[in-house]
C-alpha cells in the first residue's frame, strides 16, 4: 500500500497548489485566490483562511504601543494648556510695557536656553514614554519572570559599571559639543564628530545589553523555560538599557539648561522678565510641537500593529471556471501573432541598410539625375534558341527603342538631358556608365541612355570595356570578336571594329577578345589615343565597364573621361557599397555626375503622377502592335 502523507506533507501541498497569495499593487491590499474542484468547495476554504488569518493578526498586533499614545494623548493637553497660557502671558505683557523685541545677544541666548530645554524636555518625555512601556510588558510576565526581571535591572557588574561610566561621559561631551556648536552657529546633524560620538554611544549600547543578558542566563535557565517568552524579556532588557541612556542624558541637559538659566538671571530686570516669558513660550511651542510628532508617529504604528486586517470582500462562488479561457486564448493568439509579424517587420526594416528611394540617395549628399521604373520583360522569343537566360532578359529591356513613347522611355530622356547639363561651360563627349556590384543594372542602362542619344541625332558610340563579362554584344546581336581589345593591341585599327547597329546614329565596339589583363590595357598609352580618335569621330562615347568594387578596371577608365555616372538598384544597393563607390572614385580624382536609381517601383514613385502617365501610354496603345528588332529595321 502506498505510504499515506503526513499532515506537514498535506499543508505544503494545500499551499502550493490550492491557496495563492497577492499583494495588490499601490495599496495596501492583499488577494487571495483557492482553487478547488467545485465552487462551493473554492468559496469555503477561501472565507475560512481569511476569518482565521484576520483573528490570528488581531491577536498578535497588540502590543504596548496603545499605552504610549495614552500616555502621549495626556501629555499633549498639558502642554497645549501651557503652551496657550504662555503665549497669552507673553501678549498682555508686551501690550502693558510696550516692549517689542531684545537684543541680539539676548535673543541669542534666548534660542539657545529654548532649544537645551526642548531637549531637555523630549528626553524627559521618551523616558516616560518607555516606563510606560515597560509597565506595559511587565504586566504580561507571570510573578516570577518580573522578579527576575526586576533583578536583572537591578544586577551590576564591574563590566557594566564601567560601560556605564563611559556611556555617562559621552552623552555629556556630545551634549557639551552640541551646546558648544550651537552657540557658534555652526550646528549640523551630518558634523563628523557628533556622527562619530552617535556611533560609539550605540556600541556601548550594546556592549551594556549584552553583558546584562549574560548575567540573567542562569536566572532565566532556572526558570520553566517553557513559560518563559524570551522575545518579550528581550525588549524588555533593551528598554531598560535605553532608560539608563536616557536617564544619563537627561542629567547633562539639566546642567546646561540650568547654567544658560543662570545667564538669564543676570540680565536687567525688565529684559529678564521678559526674556523670560519669551523663553517660556518658545520652549512651550517646541515641546509641544515635538510631542505632537511623537504622537502621531505613535498613533501610525499603532494602526498598523491593531485590527490592521479587515475584509474587503468575502468569496462567493464563481459562475465560471477559471481555465481554460478559450476567448482569451485566441485573443492572445491573434495579438502575438499581429506583434510578433510588426515586430519583424520593423527589425527588417531597420537591419535593412538598402538604398530604395530617390531621397535616400539625396540624404548621403549625391546628385540623383534620374530614376528608372521597374522594367517588364517584353515577349520576345524570336531567338530564344541562341541566348541564354540572362541574354534574353537584357535584350528584351531595350525599351527605349522598343516602346518609345512608355514613361520608362521618358525617364530615360529625362537622364539624357540632366547629363548634357551637368557640364554647361563645356560639351560632354565622354561618359562612364558603371555601378557598385553586379546585376544592378548598368548595362541595360548604358545601352537605353545610348539610344536615347541617338535618337536625338546625337552621333554616339557606344564601347563594351567589360574586358571580364561583355554583354553587350549579344543585346544587339553583334559579333564580340574584333573590338576594344583587337584596337589596343593594334590588331585592328577603330573603323574597322566599330560595329554599325540597325539603329540609325549608333555604333557599338564590341569587348573584343577577352584578355588576361584587362586593367592594364585600359590604362596604357594606347587606350588613351583610341580614346582621343572616338571622341575625335563621335559626338558621344559611352562606355560600359565592370562593377566598380569588385575590380579596378572602371577606376582606371575614369580618369580618362569627362564623368563617370553611377548606377544603383533599389533595394539591393547597400549605403557601404555607395559610399565605397564614392571613395574608390575619389582616390583617382574622378568626376561623378551623378547617381541613377534603377528599379524603382511606379506605384511609389512619385505617387498619381507615374500612375497615370503609365495608363495614359499603355492604356491607349495595349492594342497596339508592337514590332521586334528585326521587323523594325
């Protein structure tokens, strides 16, 4: 059989797993929850822990401090009595003698006798205040534990006689060195040495509690220990050690209220009486002022020790259960999802260092001269058995000769035009078109910004220096062997490789045989003079290169040309990668025109503008039949 738990054993289970305990916040309020397998069950054990936990503090929580606040409730009356008669003796005397205010000096002394006397005063007061206490707790003692205890008071040693000595002569030299500082102007609670003085007069405290409990060990030992509280003889002891403290102190005020008395006596006898009254109504106000704090603090923990537990409300039983909350649980559901996919949402958003608009281009200090929509590929299929994939997507985004009269045609005229102005006080006849990294766009930007010259009459030359991944080329369906390459090594002289294209003002010269050096060809002498005889033949060269920062060769070219313009993919170029691009064209002293931002969605471009100058073109003309390369020509 199954060892049956101890009642320990069902307690602890009873607590951890039926009964739960919260303190409410702000308020001094406390919630108790039981959890039971029936709502009557739930609401009984609940009402039955509260009525007993309530009977249990009411028992515990009195204590002697309702005999100080009696004590301290008497003494206040008195005072205020006082206090009133001394305040209206001092006003009928000031009006019969017409005497308004004392010296200085006696004025002086006049605050500093108040203050000793307060002192003097509060210390009289809390001794009281402790026989009263102690009166209190000796009640509760059976006869023999009071006559111990009233021995134990009683008992001295040549130990506690001389940390008593000791304790005597301290509070006189801090009560000395107060009225002292005190007379100086100079009284501060934080002074080092009284801070010292408070701290050594609490060790010997101590030291005197200590030693007086050694000597009652044996008393209380041959007493019933059983019968004997020792919390309560504890306090009791300490009570007592404070009294003599107390006592002690009480003594050396005396003597220093007594001689600033002394010095009162001397003043002329019109002045002593009325120094005198004025003494006597301030000291009134002090006590009574100290008193009347005493009494409250004493009244606070008094309602915090008696009848401190009361019940709010009691339990009754609950209509429903408690779990499973099926509403909540898809309410919750639906709210963590929603935050979580926000949350991801920002976090990419803000791990996102991609530059995606015009502005943010503007906001790192570049010049944007035109941005291009996202370009859809156009149907074409007509050699699809000769080019690979990549081939194909460039070739079919030669939109500008293709669809003319498009918005993305139009955005690149408007690039068109913003270079010819970059540079008013002299004619642009060279142009490197390159980007950050690959698959940006360059290439088809180069070779729509090349068409565009063109059609404006605009003799053009356009030049494949990618010596590493010639594309153009195939976009024009021309042989790549016999170009720039075939040139440099004087294999073939520039007329002969200069390729015509079935685009009326526009020749291209292809890569040529790839080398294995090509930043060195494009930096030799001969580079330079076949540039010289290009711009010497056409009105504009433009160059298509490799990504600037993966290889030097668009840096090399750059120094050779009027500009160089950079062009950028949204949301795929990094912020690094554009600066980069900008210091990597510094170093060599090169001029950027400006930026161009590729891919950008038409929707978000600018907003109903783009929207409608897209329908506008491609709404009138869906019907239209669009004609392929060939059939152009």
């Amino acid at each position: 059989e199954p060892e049956k738990p101890t009642f320990e054993e069902i307690v602890r289970n009873f607590r951890k797993n039926v009964i739960s305990v919260t303190p409410k916040r702000d308020t001094d309020m406390i919630e108790l929850k039981v959890k039971a397998y029936s709502p009557s069950e739930a609401s009984f054990v609940a009402n039955t822990w509260v009525d007993a936990y309530r009977d249990l503090n009411i028992n515990e929580s009195r204590g002697e401090i309702s005999e100080v606040v009696k004590f301290l409730d008497e003494k206040l009356k008195d005072v205020k009595k006082k206090l009133t008669a001394s305040e209206d003796t001092l006003r009928k005397y000031k009006e019969t003698h017409q005497v308004v205010e004392l010296t200085a000096e006696t004025q002086q002394l006049i605050k500093q006798l108040a203050q000793f006397e307060s002192l003097y005063q509060e210390a009289r007061t809390d001794l009281q205040a402790n026989e009263k206490r102690l009166a209190y707790l000796k009640a509760q003692l059976s006869e023999n534990q009071r006559a111990l205890v009233d021995k134990a008071a009683g008992l001295s040693s040549p130990a506690i006689l001389e940390l008593q000595k000791q304790m005597a002569q301290l509070i006189g030299d801090k009560a000395a060195y107060e009225a002292q500082l005190k007379g100086m102007g100079l009284y501060a609670k934080n002074d080092q040495k009284l801070m010292g003085m408070e701290q050594r007069l609490a060790g010997l405290k101590k030291k005197i509690l200590e030693e007086t409990k050694k000597m009652v060990a044996g008393g209380i030992t041959s007493l019933n220990p059983m019968q004997t509280s020792e919390t309560l003889i504890d306090n009791i002891l300490q009570i007592e050690t404070e009294n003599k403290s107390l006592k002690a102190k009480t003594n050396v005020l005396r003597r220093i209220v007594m001689k600033y008395s002394r010095e009162l006596n001397s003043l002329p006898e019109k002045s002593q009486k009325l120094a005198r009254l004025e003494r006597e109504a301030t000291v009134d106000n002090n006590i009574y002022m100290m008193m009347r704090q005493k009494y409250e603090e004493n009244r606070i923990v008094e309602a915090g020790k008696i009848g401190s537990v009361r019940v709010v409300d009691y339990a009754v039983p609950p209509q429903y259960p408690i779990k499973p909350k099926k509403k909540m649980n898809l309410i919750l559901g639906i709210m963590v999802g929603l935050g979580l996919g926000i949350g991801l949402t920002f976090l990419r958003e803000y791990l996102d260092t991609s530059l995606k608009s015009m502005e943010d281009v503007e906001r790192e200090g570049f010049t944007v001269l035109g941005s291009i929509p996202i370009i859809a590929p156009q149907g074409r299929n007509n050699h699809s058995n000769k080019r690979n994939g990549e081939i194909k997507r460039i070739e079919s985004r030669l939109v500008t000769h293709f669809d003319p009269k498009s918005p993305i045609s139009e955005a690149y005229r408007t690039l068109r035009t913003n270079i010819q102005y970059t540079k008013v006080d002299k004619s642009i006849k060279s142009l490197l078109v390159t980007s950050a990294g690959p698959a940006e766009g360059k290439s088809t930007s180069v070779a729509n910004l090349a068409i565009t010259f063109a059609q404006m009459g605009t003799k053009t030359l356009l030049v494949d220096a990618d010596l590493r991944c010639p594309v153009l080329h195939a976009i024009f369906d021309l042989p790549r062997q016999g170009g720039l390459t075939n040139v440099l090594v004087q294999k073939l002289s520039l007329v002969e490789a200069i390729k015509p294209t079935r685009i009326e003002n526009l020749s291209v010269l292809t890569s040529g045989t790839l080398p294995p050096n090509p930043s060195e060809l494009l930096s030799s002498n001969a580079m330079e003079k076949v540039l010289e005889e290009m711009e010497k033949d056409f009105d504009m060269v433009l160059f298509d290169s490799p990504p600037l920062i993966a290889v030097t060769d668009a840096a090399v070219l750059a120094t050779k040309l009027d500009g160089v313009v950079l062009v950028i993919k949204s949301g795929a170029t990094g912020r690094d990668a554009l600066l980069r691009s900008r210091t990597l064209l510094q170093n060599v002293d090169a001029r950027l025109f400006g930026i161009i931002v590729n891919g950008i969605n038409i929707n978000n471009m600018y907003g109903s503008y783009y929207y409608y100058y897209h329908h506008y073109y491609y709404g009138d003309g869906k019907h239209r039949k669009r004609k392929g390369y060939r059939e152009l020509v």
